[in-house]
C-alpha cells in the first residue's frame, strides 16, 4: 500500500468568507487513499464577530482540524510559533499548504523542518492603492519571499499576472479556479421568477448578481 501523503494547511481563520469556503471544498473533495488532511487556524469559532465555518470543517470526515488560539496583534504571532512548531512534529506532515497570511508562517516552518511549501494566494492585487500601508508591505515582502516556496497557486489568471508584474517567481506559478457544487447551485426558474417579482424586476430583463463583501478592493 503506497503510503499517504499528509497535507497541513495553515489559514488565519474559518470566517465565512470566500476563501476559506474554498479551502472547505477543497478538502471535502481530497482523495482519502491518497491525502491525510489537517487544517491548522489561529482563531477559533466566534473569535472574528462574525460567521464562520468551524463546525462545518470540523465535521468533515477525514480531516483533523487544530486551533492555535493566538492572541491579537503582531506579538501573538511570535506566542502561536511553538505551538505551530509542536504540530509540527506531531503531525509530521509532507507538504505544508498557506493560505493568505498562513503562507508565511508555513514558509519559515517548510525552511526549518525541509517540507514542501505551497502558498495560496486568493487576491489580484491589481491597485495598490486600495490596499492599506501594511497589507502593501506585506504584499512587497510576499512578492521577495515566493521564489523560496515550491508552489504557490492563485485562483485566478489575473491574480497570477498581476503578481508576475509586481516582480513575483516562484519555482511554480500555477491557477486553479475556485470550485462550485453546480448540483446545489443551478438556475431554478421558479423561484428566480418570484424574487424578480418582489424586486419588481421584468422576467426579460437582464439581470446580474456581485456577492461580494464591501471593501475597496473588491471594486
């Protein structure tokens, strides 16, 4: 039997937002012969005011999910390092899998402990502008540092040709569009028919939907 390969992923959070319901489907769908699965967060449910997808992940067969119970603020990340680093050898994982401001924990852990790293970078970064002073520095810091990450994978073409232009190279540059249920989410005539009436919006009419939360960068 070929032994399996044992993936930690390493997320800031299970807020529901749209990452982080991505990385949710994406382990739901992982091959169980294939991938021992942990998801490592700094906050845990309720930590952010807002929903989250906690108890979702947690009751995903096949994944063990820990909480590093960090505390606020630039110093909780240097308190959540031993904690990381003792999941570390208690999981002994393969490949280590970043995302947003996982990617540069796993990055210093896959230089200490020789694993695989893969960053997981969910933005375009197309304006700078509407970024705010340090999520600019962090992004010129990203940008230096992914040449030392085996992979990193963008959900979009836009967000891997922005990030070529702002100087980024990695050994890998790949693009792995989000996923969708398209048996859950598919057009039901009937009821779009009635929220177009409560709308009042004509059945002819050309209707498009945005989801998305209120922030600048979202455009």
């Amino acid at each position: 039997m070929v032994p399996r390969t044992c993936v930690l992923f390493l997320i800031p959070s299970l807020v529901a937002h749209g990452a982080e319901r991505q990385l949710c489907e994406l382990v739901r769908h992982m091959d169980r012969d294939r991938f021992e699965i942990h998801v490592a967060v700094y906050y845990g449910p309720g930590s952010t005011g807002e929903g989250d997808f906690y108890s979702e992940m947690a009751a995903i067969p096949g994944v063990e999910l820990h909480c590093l119970n960090k505390r606020r603020g630039a110093l909780g990340y240097l308190a959540s390092l031993p904690r990381l680093f003792s999941l570390m050898r208690q999981v002994r994982p393969d490949v280590l899998h970043g995302y947003m401001d996982g990617n540069f924990p796993v990055l210093l852990l896959g230089r200490v402990f020789q694993k695989r790293v893969v960053w997981g970078i969910r933005r375009t970064s197309q304006d700078l502008m509407k970024l705010d002073r340090l999520s600019r520095r962090l992004l010129r810091m990203e940008v230096r540092l992914a040449r030392f990450a085996d992979l990193v994978i963008f959900n979009s073409e836009a967000g891997r040709l922005n990030h070529r232009a702002l100087g980024m190279r990695a050994p890998r540059m790949e693009v792995v569009v989000n996923g969708f249920d398209v048996a859950r989410f598919q057009p039901n005539q009937l009821l779009g028919a009635a929220q177009r009436k409560v709308w009042e919006i004509p059945l002819d009419a050309p209707l498009i939907g945005i989801v998305g939360r209120l922030n600048p960068v979202k455009d």
